[in-house]
C-alpha cells in the first residue's frame, strides 16, 4: 500500500531549461544563503477533480458562504497605520455586513457590528479620523469609541432601555503583521490559531515592520472566488501578461501547500531575472535587462541603460539592495537574491495573501461586496519597508476604484498588470454562467494551480460544518 501512494503522489513540480531554471534550481544557485522556509517544498498530489460551476454562480452557494465562511472567520479590515491615533475608524463590508472598528485607546483597538440598536440603521457610513463618539444619522443615539451608549433623545420613553446593556455587539479583533483582523464569531478560534504556523515564514521580514504606500480598493463585476484565482497561480501570464515572458520564469514557479491544525495556507514562489521558456528570442542578459528597466521606469534620473557590471541575478540584486537602502534607510545586506527579486506570494484561508520578500512586496485581500455571487471587492497594499530609524511616513487614503476605472492611472507600469488581470475576470463570470455542463466542472492543472484546488477543498469542509 505504501508503495502504491507514493507512485500516486509522484507526479511533475514544475518545468526547468537549461536557460529558463526551476526556482529550486536557482535557489542553490544564489549569491546568498536563501531561509530554509523557501526552499522547503510541500507539493501533495490533490488530484485531478473537476470544480462545480455553481460554486461561483448559486445564489444559494453565495448563502452558505455568508453563514459558514464570512460570520465565522478571521479576515483583514485595514492596516493598522490607516487607523493610526485614537478615534479613527474604519468601515468594513463584506457581503450584507458591515463592520466597524476603531483605535479606541494607543494600543486597543474594538470592532462591533455597524448597526445602530435603535431602529437598525447603519451606525457609521464612511471610514474616518479622530471621533470621540458615533452618533447615528436617523435619530442621533450616540455611543462612544469603546462602544458604550453614551446618550439618546427622550430617554423617559424608553423604560426597557438600560444602557449597559446597550453596547454596541463586540467582534473579535486582532492583529498580526500589520493588519487588522476580525472575526464575527465571539466563540471562534484565536487569530493565532488562524495563521498558525504560517507566522514563522515571516519572522525574518516582518509585515508590521512596512508601511503603505499605496491602498487600492476596487470594484469587481465576478465572484471572489474568480478574481482571487487569477493570482494564485502564474500559468495566465503565458496569455495574459505577455510583457512579462522575457523576464518572468513563469514555467519555473514553486507551488507549495500547507495545513496545521485550524491554519490553512499556501505558497507560489515566481522566479524574475530570467526569461519564460515561453519568450521569443529571450536571453538571460536580456531578462535582467528588462528587469533593471522595469525597476527604473518611474526614475527620472536614472538613464535607461543596462551598467556594464549588472549583468546576472545575484548582480542586479546587491544593485537593488544598494538603491534600496538610499531610498529607505533600511538594511538589506542579507537578503538573498530570491528575497531581493522573485514574487512571493503566500495564500491564508479564505482571502488573504500577504506577499514575502522585495520582489512584489504587496498584499492582497478579496471578498463579496454585496448579497450577490456576482461582485467582490479586491484590496491591494504596496508595503515599504519601514526606515531602521525615524518615523514612517502616515498611511495615504485608500483609492477606491470602480468596475470601469482602471489601476493604471493611478498605480503607473504596475497598474498595467492588475489592469490585464481585471479585463478577464468579468468575462470569466459571463462564461460561467453559460457553462454548457459538458465537462461537469471547471479543469485545473495538478501543480501549477494546486493552490486553487486546495482551498476549494477546505472551503467545502468548512460548509460541511453544522
């Protein structure tokens, strides 16, 4: 029998060219030593199940999500820096909720149900700074930060109303790296119970160590599940980012899977500085080439011309660690060329992906923004790395997009990418819902998009709960 399991989990980790190698490969090949966390690998044979159509076009699907996913897990509000002084707040919907934290102390921070005990309308509409109480739009019953109703009109006509009872509904709140999390369930596990073991990858370039450069909220006419699976694999850039193919090894990603205890989580490591097998005419020089144009774009006083001693990966990457810490103040010294260059991207259940290293350091976030499995919400944070001394500038307001608007304008080179990304997620809700039956689900490739199939199957376990 064991035998027979472990011919079953044999199967193909990626594809590798003597020019276009495996991120392992490169990996033993770097100028520095790369944190063993990366170079472990844990890829299991998920199979080759085909995903039900309806996962992303029920209505009813959409229900189950809301009752057994959204009222029942942890998920990310904001940063902490967008909150940053008592009194400002934020206002999180997902689905037909809405949420409402607030810094309600230096280092307290409460969030409640955003819904008035009154009459039930919404308590607070917008995000906002510095308020020392909430006071309803339609008939002005007033709580302070903490949540405490603090006044009413015509409180003589409500004898039932005794206000300690009537404190705004508590969620859990929490934060790691940065984030600010909540779970609507009071009798959940513990947001460390949620990350899990996943904390330890990031213990050597610690999220709450960034700042935020930029916060993109967009709109998004598709379901959450399609637009988030459009970034947990990188076989689309073949087709759509073909920009990328002479310097994004794409064929070479490293898919890896993880599971400890409440904690479900996953990984895609992305090698750049070296060409797609995919790319016409690509070289190796060239691959740096494109990348260190890629770097400088938005520089004006740098001229756009490959330096004669740039000319692999490891030295483009002591470049980048230079011009970094100038731009900074931070020490990158021991970064390898991995950390330094390739897009790391990990995955927690059920939304959020926190990117590792300086490659693409952003992070993302997706949910449903309405009673519909037929819009969402994507969040995208670009995070700097903090300066080693001195104050990191404050958060910038979010920029919130929506379905017609574009990322390029505001985002510059990059924005191009999310933009290819957004032009096919609402063609995919389209096809979807035209699905002819045969075959009897959607086919997902065994390594290269095992990351997508895995989280349909915890997401499944998750609505076999009672």
């Amino acid at each position: 029998m064991g035998n027979v399991q472990e011919k079953f989990n044999e199967f193909q980790r990626g594809l590798g060219t003597d020019i276009s190698p495996t991120w392992r490969d490169l990996a033993k090949a770097d100028s520095k030593p790369v944190p063993g966390f990366l170079t472990q690998e844990n890829a299991p044979n998920l199979g080759t199940a085909k995903i039900p159509v309806d996962r992303y076009t029920s209505y009813d699907f959409h229900r189950q999500e809301v009752e057994k996913i959204w009222k029942r897990t942890w998920q990310v509000v904001c940063r902490e820096d967008e909150i940053a002084n008592v009194g400002d707040h934020f206002v999180y919907n997902v689905a037909d909720m809405s949420f409402l934290v607030v810094r309600s102390a230096a280092n307290e921070f409460k969030a409640f149900w955003n819904v008035c005990l009154h009459r039930g309308r919404r308590l607070v509409d917008e995000s906002g700074c510095g308020a020392e109480s909430f006071r309803c739009g339609y008939h002005a019953w007033t709580w302070d930060i903490k949540g405490k109703l603090a006044w009413f009109p015509g409180a003589w006509d409500f004898p039932d109303v005794d206000a300690e009872k009537y404190s705004l509904r508590e969620v859990q709140v929490g934060t790691w790296g940065g984030f600010v999390f909540i779970n609507p369930d009071m009798n959940g596990i513990s947001l460390a119970e949620h990350v899990g073991s996943m904390d330890k990858h990031f213990q050597n370039w610690p999220l709450d160590k960034r700042f935020s450069l930029w916060h993109i909220q967009k709109k998004i006419n598709a379901n959450w599940k399609v637009t988030m699976e459009a970034f947990l694999e990188s076989y689309h850039v073949v087709q759509t980012h073909p920009q990328a193919l002479s310097s994004v090894a794409e064929h070479g990603t490293q898919y890896d899977i993880w599971d400890d205890g409440e904690a479900h989580y996953s990984r895609t490591i992305t090698p750049t500085g070296i060409p797609s097998k995919h790319a016409k005419n690509g070289t190796a020089l060239g691959a740096i080439a494109d990348v260190w144009a890629l770097l400088n774009a938005l520089r004006a006083d740098v001229a756009n011309t490959l330096p004669s001693d740039i000319h692999d990966r490891a030295t483009i990457s002591e470049w980048r660690r230079k011009t970094m810490k100038e731009m900074t103040g931070a020490d990158y010294s021991k970064l390898s060329d991995a950390e330094m260059l390739d897009s790391v991207q990990y995955f927690l259940f059920p939304n959020f992906c926190p990117w590792y290293g300086e490659g693409l350091p952003l992070s993302y976030q997706f949910r449903p923004d309405a009673d519909s499995p037929d819009t969402c919400l994507f969040d995208i944070w670009m995070l700097i790395r903090s300066p080693d001394s001195g104050a990191a500038p404050p958060a910038p307001k979010t920029i919130k997009l929506g379905p017609d608007d574009r990322f390029e304008p505001h985002i510059g080179a990059m924005g191009k990418i999310f933009d290819q990304d957004d032009e096919n997620m609402p063609f995919v809700q389209i096809g979807l819902k035209t699905w002819p039956g045969d075959p009897e689900g959607l086919t997902m490739a065994r390594y290269q998009e095992s990351r997508i199939r895995h989280y349909h199957q915890i997401l499944m376990k998750k609505l076999s709960q009672p």
